[in-house]
C-alpha cells in the first residue's frame, strides 16, 4: 500500500509455501487478498512477492505473465518487490545454511536474479521504484579463497550491468539489496560498506553501481548483530550505500538464565538457522552457528543473547522472552526525519510453520493483520501513514 512521502509497505510472502508458480498464485488468492480486505480493502494494495527460481521460470512465460498482470490489476494490487533470497525450496524440510545456495559466486545466482529483474520490469507500476533483495554474497563458512571474493563481485557487476539496461530500457527505476545477516560474509554495517567500497574500486568510473546495488536493511538481522540504528544508517550514508528497501522485522532477546535456556528449546527447529549473537561479561560479542549450538556450550555467555529467529511484530515482551522492536521503531524515528531514506518497507516474519505455539496462537492472516496494523499504529505516529487507515 502507498502511504505518504510516497512509502510503499508490503509483507513478504516468503511467510507462505510455494516453489512452483501455481503454488505461489495459490498463496496470493488464499491469503493475500484475505489480508489485504483486512488493511486496505479500498486502495491498492502492494504485494511482496517471493519467487522461487522455479517459480520466476514458469512466471516468465509471456502468456503467465500477461495473466498475472491482469490479476493484479482486476484485484488493485501491484507489485514493488520481490525476495531473491531463498532460491529453492525455503518450507516442509531442511534449509539451514542451503538458503544462501546458490550463492553470488555461481552463474545460478545471476541468472536467477537477472530473471527477477525482467518480471520486475514488466510489472512494477509507472512512477515506482522496483527492488529485489539477495543473499549477503554468501555464508562465511562458504569463501575460502580470494578468488572467490572476486568472482562474487564480478557476477553482482554482471547483476547491476543488467539492473541498468532495463532500467534505461523500461524507463523504471530498478535495484538490488544485499542483504546483511549473521555469520554471512556480509553480516553488519560496516562490512557492507567495506563490500561496496572493493565493487567500487573495480570500476572507478562507473557510478552504475551507486545507483543499482545497496543494502536490503533487515531490522531482525543487525539488531541481532547489536548494532544502533541510527549508527547503521549514518555509516550507509557517510559512505554512499543505498538503502534499497527496509525489512520490519523483529529478533528474540533474552538474558540466558538457566529457565531461559530450556525455554529456548522450544525455538531450535531443523529447517531454519537460528545463529546467536551474545554479549559477554566482557562487552564482546560471541557468535553462534546455530541456537542449538549455543544451547550445547556450557561455556556460553549468560548475558543478553539475541537469536535470528523472527518473531511477530506485535509480539509482546514475556517474562523470558523479549523481543528488539525497539530497532524497528528506532528506523522508523529515522524515516519520520527522512522520508527520502527509503521509500520501500516490508514486512517479514517467514517462520510461521516453525514458531512455537505461544507466538502462534491465531491463523496466518489474523497474525499477517496484526503485524500490518502494529506497524501502521508506529508509522502513523510518526505522520508516515494516513490515520484513516
């Protein structure tokens, strides 16, 4: 949906099952347009539409495609994003570390991402901008060469080579998010800024990048990560990052009492990775693959533990449980100062099948509604959103 300052605001639908074309247009008619009679039943209402590598294929076909766009335009729906992220399957069985597989040092990953960008053309409404969020190049455990670093940069080259000329072709406005997260070979502000340097420094007189590649901030993923707000997005600034599309997300934070810690079981799955960030005695930070590794050492830090695993929006704090809505709203203060910042927002809770009952206890369009109407409350404070709504 369009607020003010021109913002546009969706939910992932990465929060549904679908690797296949028709199951993914399966999930916008059973839920999307559920959710969207729910919060703008008398507008147009923007989809975030996640695509599977299958999916973007059989979507590509000149007659599917032409059928998609008349959907959205029988039903007032459009299309500003899409999640590249997860290229195969991402529900009903083991993801881990395979989600960042391909990575940005195969040809799978460009080819894939380029195909996203050529549906994106095609449907992105005239006078918006269009986005696809990425994997952050790859997972750390995966680069173990400089040659790899380089092939990485010269395939997102590729990437925004194609990104500029469509967008020149197709006369909108299109860019790529890199999307930072725990123990990936981007995983914090600073590391980003460090990448768009290097890809920089391979092309000193090519701006194209500067325009075409950013940073897709996820606010579960650098709250995780301990980082302040208004921080991240002073360095992105400082250093010419385009902030290409906000994720609202939000992460676990607990302190690690021994109660805790068994609650904390009921969190560990075997389809996502969960890693975890603590804050030591000591003030460092110690990085954990997985939630159940960090559960396994005994020698953990029983301080504040943040854990990827996104939770609900309007999730409240529990005796336990706590939650980093604090980073969300912390982003938002920044957008009510500059609205220019970033004009694409999403919501994006994708762990549904996997949450424990507590955090589960209402259908997936009254939980997608929630979510919807906690950020619109925060939003309108802030006079980026219509109170009407």
């Amino acid at each position: 949906m369009q607020l003010n300052h021109n913002l546009h605001l969706a939910y992932s639908t990465n929060i549904h099952r679908g690797e296949s074309w028709t199951e993914t247009f399966d999930g916008l008619q059973k839920y999307s347009l559920k959710v969207r009679h729910e919060v703008c039943p008398d507008a147009p209402y923007a989809i975030g539409l996640r695509l599977s590598d299958l999916a973007s294929r059989e979507l590509s076909a000149p007659k599917t495609l032409a059928e998609f766009k008349r959907w959205l335009d029988e039903n007032q729906c459009y299309v500003f994003t899409i999640n590249g992220f997860p290229y195969g399957r991402f529900h009903g069985g083991r993801v881990k570390e395979q989600v960042y597989v391909p990575d940005w040092t195969t040809r799978e990953r460009v080819d894939y991402t380029n195909r996203l960008f050529d549906i994106l053309a095609e449907i992105v409404p005239d006078g918006v901008d269009g986005s696809v969020s990425t994997v952050p190049c790859s997972f750390k455990e995966f680069i173990r060469s400089d040659d790899q670093v380089a092939r990485m940069r010269s395939n997102l080259w590729d990437c925004v080579d194609h990104i500029a000329r469509l967008s020149e072709a197709s006369g909108k406005f299109l860019h790529l998010g890199l999307e930072p997260e725990p123990l990936c070979y981007l995983e914090t502000s600073s590391e980003m800024v460090r990448f768009m340097d290097a890809m920089r420094a391979d092309r000193p007189s090519d701006s194209s990048v500067n325009r075409h590649l950013g940073v897709n901030y996820d606010t579960c993923h650098l709250a995780v990560e301990f980082e302040k707000p208004d921080e991240a997005v002073a360095r992105f600034q400082a250093n010419g990052v385009r902030i290409s599309k906000l994720h609202f997300s939000s992460a676990l934070k607990v302190v690690a009492t021994p109660e805790t810690r068994k609650a904390l079981t009921a969190f560990t799955d075997d389809v996502y990775l969960h890693q975890v960030v603590c804050l030591n005695a000591n003030s460092e930070l110690v990085r954990y693959r997985d939630l159940d590794v960090a559960l396994a050492d005994i020698d953990s830090p029983a301080s504040e533990w943040r854990i990827h695993f996104h939770i609900p929006l309007h999730s409240p704090a529990t005796e336990l449980f706590e939650n980093t809505a604090d980073h969300i709203l912390g982003v938002m203060d920044l957008l009510r100062e500059n609205p220019s910042l970033c004009s694409h927002l999403e919501i994006e809770t994708y762990t549904w099948e996997v949450m424990p009952a507590e955090f589960k206890n209402r259908s997936v369009v009254d939980q997608l509604v929630a979510e919807y109407r906690w950020c619109l409350s925060e939003l309108e404070q802030r006079g980026l959103a219509q109170s009407d709504r």
